[in-house]
C-alpha cells in the first residue's frame, strides 16, 4: 500500500523565472514503482528517509535519506522503493527561464541527476514548506517559488566547494573576519558567508595559515585593540565591547594569551 498526501499542481504563471507545477510527498511500500513514464517540465525528489533505486539514460542509481535525483523534461525514467527499506521523499515540478541557470549553479543536468545534502535539515524543511504552502490559497504560487529558491540556495555552495580553488575561500573568510572584528562572530558563521562547510575551512586555515579559525578571529580582534588603545581615549572595557568580547575578563584573557601580557600592562609599556 502507498501512504500519500494530496499533491499539487498548476498551470498559472507568477510573472517571475521560475514556476512551480506540482509538489507532493509520498510515503512508499516495498514494492511501489513508477514510470517508466516521460515529463514535459523538471521534477526534482529529495528522499527523507529509506532507500530506492532511479533508472534514467540506461544507468541505474541506488539512493538513500539525503540524496536526491533530477527528472529532466523528454525523457524517461522509472523509480522505484527498495523492498525492505522503502523510502519517503518530497518532490516539487517546475519551469521556467530561470530553471537552467539555477541547476547548472548546483551542478546538475541530464548527465548529472544525482545530489546529496547530508549537511543539516535545510532542504527537507524547504521542501515541506513549499509543500504545505501549497495547501495555502492566496498567493501560494509566489510562496512555493520562495521555497524553491532556497531549496536551491542549500545546493549551490556545495558545487561551488567543488569548482572553486581554496585561495577564494580563504581571502573571503580574511576579508569577512578583517570586516566583522567588531561583532562576536563565530566560525560557523564565517563558513555560511563564504558558503563552505565548517570542516572544510577549518582544513585550509590549518593547510595555509597553520592556525585554527577561531584563533584567526582573535588574532584580528586583537590587533585592531592595540589599534583601538593607541587613540588613548577608550577605556579597556569599552575596547573589549567594540570588539564583541563578551566581558572584559574574556577580552584580558585572550589579549594576554596571544600577546604575553595584559591589556593594561601593553599599554602602560607602549603608549
């Protein structure tokens, strides 16, 4: 037996790029399948949790919770639920000027159908809410668009991780550090700016600068307090505020840590 919810679909056009036709979610039995059957627009299935199997171009690819595969239009293709694990995904159609650009941004096509976004729920909680907008009635059409854009927003920094050389990522990660000395930036935030995940710039501070990020960030915020002390006008407790130090305890500690003496003491003997 299949477990499913009511799908949507529609003809009517929101005057943007892009449009989305239908989107659904299904729970499968062992032995449901589908197709082989051919589409006139883009189906993309993301699966939530379990295992199955997409036929398409005479390849077969197995699949599991956090992957998820791209139905071009003109062709076919059949998918079907492993038996003793079967799977559960959400599915949205769509078309559009945009449709193009936005799956070469993520590194998908006709010979590339496959992704994977294992990294947090983003793109499960992106696609559901663009499918229980769907049960919305006034001006659904522009809100299930929104979702489908952040669907895709979650998909292209892992393909530009992929295309793009450590070099940028490093001097953007220098540039938003250097930039954001005053806030108590983490480096997790640091990774969504930059679009990589965490682990991945943790490796190419470590490869090119030899030091963690996090202890990059207190170096910067350090230097700019030498900077900050030579105006003489600022106390230290009102330095380690303009630094996002989170008390001037925290602020001293880190200062003497880096540079060998307290803040105080730095000043007394250099200014």
């Amino acid at each position: 037996m299949n477990y499913i919810t009511e799908s949507y679909e529609t003809q009517k056009e929101t005057g943007v790029h892009l449009t989305v036709c239908q989107s659904g979610w299904q729970k499968c039995s062992g032995k449901h399948s589908f197709g082989p059957a051919v589409r006139d627009h883009y189906v993309i299935h993301y699966i939530i949790e379990g295992k199955g199997t997409y036929y398409v171009n005479g390849k077969e690819y197995p699949l599991q919770k956090g992957d998820g595969f791209l139905i071009t239009p003109g062709q076919s293709t059949t998918y079907a639920a492993d038996e003793s694990d079967p799977w559960e995904y959400y599915w949205v159609g769509f078309r559009g000027v945009d449709v193009v650009r936005l799956l070469h941004l993520c590194g998908m096509d006709e010979e590339h159908p496959i992704f994977t976004y294992r990294k947090d729920d983003r793109v499960r909680r992106h696609l559901s809410d663009l499918y229980f907008a769907s049960k919305q009635y006034e001006s659904r059409e522009y809100a299930m668009v929104g979702y489908l854009y952040l669907f895709f927003s979650c998909l292209i920094p892992l393909q530009n991780a992929k295309n793009k050389p450590k070099e940028v990522y490093l001097n953007r990660s220098i540039r938003y550090i250097q930039e954001n000395t005053a806030y108590p930036i983490t480096v997790e935030d640091i990774a969504n700016q930059v679009g990589v995940e965490r682990s991945y710039l943790y490796r190419i501070f470590m490869e090119e600068l030899h030091c963690s990020v996090h202890d990059y960030v207190m170096h910067c915020k350090v230097e700019k307090a030498k900077e900050l002390m030579g105006q003489n006008q600022f106390t230290l407790a009102e330095i380690a505020c303009s630094l996002g130090f989170s008390d001037s305890s925290h602020f001293s500690k880190t200062f003497k840590k880096i540079v060998g003496e307290s803040p105080s003491r730095y000043r007394s003997h250099n200014m």
